[in-house]
C-alpha cells in the first residue's frame, strides 16, 4: 500500500525529512510521554551496554595504558562513566534524529497495516479525484476513501484502549480526530447524523439549495452580482450566463460540479465518522459523480466549477486568488489525482430533475457554509 502525503503537508508521499523533528518534539512537549521514553532508552541501552562491556573487558585494555589512574579505581569508574554518557549522547543525537525524521512514514505505514488498507483500483481513485483540490488545499489524503485516519478502521482493542480517541492517541505524529468529535463536525457542517440523513443530503446537493441554483439566482435576479462574479473570476458577463443554457447533449454546466465536490466531502467524512460503510459510501461517489461525467467534458470544466463556486461564495480576490494557485500546485504535483483521466460515465445513470433543468423550490440551505465549499 502507497504512502500518501503526512496531514497538513502536500508532499506526496511522505518522506524522511529533518523537519518532522520539530514535530515530535512538539508532541514531547504536549505530553507525550512515548517520544520522551524512547529518547530515554536510546542514550541509557547504549550508554549501559559501553559501561558494561568497559567493565567486563577491562584487563583487556587497562594495561595498554601505561600510566595507570592515579586515584585507582575511583578515577577509572569516572572515566567509564564520562565515556559511556558520551557513547549514549552521540547515539540518542544520531539514531534519535534519523528516527524522528522518518517516524511520519513509519507511523502512516503501522496506520495502514493496522486497517488492512488495500490499494485503490484507479476507478476509485479517479472518483476521490473529484475532491482533490479540497484535499490538497488543507493537506487532507486523496487516496483513500478516509481523508484523514478514523478511529472506525482500526482495530477493536485499540479502539477499547483509547475509547475512540477521548482517552489519548496510538501515534505521536498521525493524530486521529476523536470520533464523538468527527461525528459532531459531520452534523454541525452538513446536518447529517444517520445513514438516511446522508442520503437525503447527497440528493439535496443536486436541488435549487446547490451552489448551482444560487448562481441560476444570481444570474436571473441580481446583475450586479454578476458583474462582481465576472469581476473575481476573470470570465465574462455573458460567459456567465451561458452557464445556465445547456451547451449541446449536456444540461446546463452551471456549478454543477461544486455540488458534485460538496456531495463527495459529506459522504468521506460520513465514512470516517462511522454512519455509512465503504460499499455505501463507494456507491453514493459514484452517484455524484456520474452528475459531474454527464455535465463536463473533462478536468478544466470541472475545475472551473470549483473556482466560481469559491468566488461566488467567499466574493473575496484573495480567497479566488488562494484557490486558483492550490489548483496550480495540485496540477503540477506528484499527486495521483493530478494525472487520473476523467472518469468514465457509470452505466445506467440517472440525472436529478434539477440537472436537467426542472428545479423545486429553493431551500434556504447555504453550500458555503460546507467543507466541500
């Protein structure tokens, strides 16, 4: 199984670097006692086994000196003891540091092993594509189906040990959010608690409370808001509205992709959070995604929609400007979501009304208010 980028950090994959020792020392700080007890045991197991064997192979090596301590045996335990302290300090100095500039990626591989990850198929991965800027953006993972490790993959006793993660962490550098608290974040950003709650949101992502009805607003009712989208995204005033005209065979683009992306955010940390299993969660994926493979052509139309929904909903530069260099550097990186082909059209898909242009009546859900924004 493939490493994947340390959390927080968009190098993919994690690698040894002398940066990860600010880190542990971080955690040491913070009171991890592990990071503390293997400091410990790296300058005493050396510095013993010096003394030891100094002391066990002494008439070996005394008489190669030629004037013996003066002091007798006092001045030659000293003299054991100063030697060994060092011995133990270079090694603690040396091992310690390789060991805390590799632990990043021992702790993501003993995390991978403890949940049996298997490899994604590139269908799969192809479909996490579709979040990746998000992922990249705040250092999350894009290839698994969990963004960030979940207490609800690894194994029973060390859940029962550390109650969820209310009762301390397994690992000093891969933080794992309690799970009570991944639970709360999933309902105060997405009003989802059940399995039935997760469905009902995934469908209302595609309905006149989706980022692409609020642009069909903004571009019926609110021309200076139009001006303004115009203004953030560098695209035209009737580029924008030909947004809300179905071009072809396929429906109305509108930002119908950001809804594809806020579906999928839910859906992931629904899994993570433990109210829906992998199948379902692969399953619902798909269904959002068959949306975004029946509306775009490819990855530029796609990306295109996660920068208007972002200057739509932030109506900052700064916030437009922060978001295009991300999908910059997404592009230009080593991640696999940068060079997956488009997904293929699922067989049999089925598009919502509002898709096709047959909308309800609007929600007074706000998509900004999401993860997936």
């Amino acid at each position: 199984m493939t490493l994947q980028n340390h959390l927080g950090d968009r190098e993919w994959p994690v690698r040894s670097r002398g940066r990860w020792r600010a880190l542990v020392r971080s955690a040491a700080r913070g009171g991890d006692s592990r990071v503390g007890r293997r400091s410990f045991l790296l300058f005493l197991v050396p510095a013993l086994a010096v003394a030891v064997g100094l002391i066990a192979t002494q008439a070996l090596w005394l008489p190669l000196f030629p004037n013996p301590p003066a002091d007798g045996l006092g001045d030659l335990i000293w003299a054991i003891v100063l030697l060994a302290a060092f011995v133990g300090f270079a090694v603690q100095l040396g091992v310690g540091g390789l060991i805390t500039g590799r632990l990043p990626a021992i702790e993501q591989r003993r995390y991978l092993e403890l949940t049996r990850a298997r490899p994604l198929t590139p269908a799969q991965q192809a479909l996490l594509a579709l979040d990746a800027p998000s992922d990249f953006a705040a250092g999350l993972w894009n290839s698994s189906l969990e963004y960030q490790p979940s207490w609800v993959l690894l194994p029973p006793e060390m859940r029962a040990k550390h109650r969820d993660g209310e009762a301390g962490q397994p690992f000093t550098t891969l933080p794992i959010q309690p799970l009570r608290s991944a639970r709360e974040t999933l309902d105060a950003q997405f009003r989802v608690v059940t399995a039935d709650d997760l469905e009902l949101f995934v469908a209302d992502c595609f309905t006149a409370s989706s980022w692409s009805g609020r642009l069909r607003h903004v571009i019926a009712d609110d021309p200076r808001a139009v001006a303004r989208l115009a203004s953030l995204s560098g695209l035209g005033e009737f580029e924008l509205r030909d947004l809300a005209v179905p071009a072809g065979d396929r429906p109305a683009p509108l930002l119908w992709g950001a809804d594809v992306q806020r579906a999928i955010a839910a859906i992931r940390l629904a899994y993570l959070a433990g109210v829906v299993g992998a199948d379902r969660a692969w399953e619902l994926i798909a269904r959002a995604a068959g949306i975004a493979v029946a509306v775009y052509g490819g990855w530029s139309d796609y990306w295109r929609s996660l920068q208007l929904a972002r200057a739509l909903g932030s109506d900052t530069l700064e916030e437009v400007d922060r978001t295009d260099s991300a999908l910059r550097d997404l592009i230009a990186s080593e991640w696999p979501a940068a060079r997956v082909p488009w997904p293929p059209a699922p067989p049999g898909g089925v598009l919502p009304p509002s898709v096709l242009g047959r909308w309800t009546p609007a929600d007074p859900a706000d998509p900004a208010r999401d993860r997936g924004s």
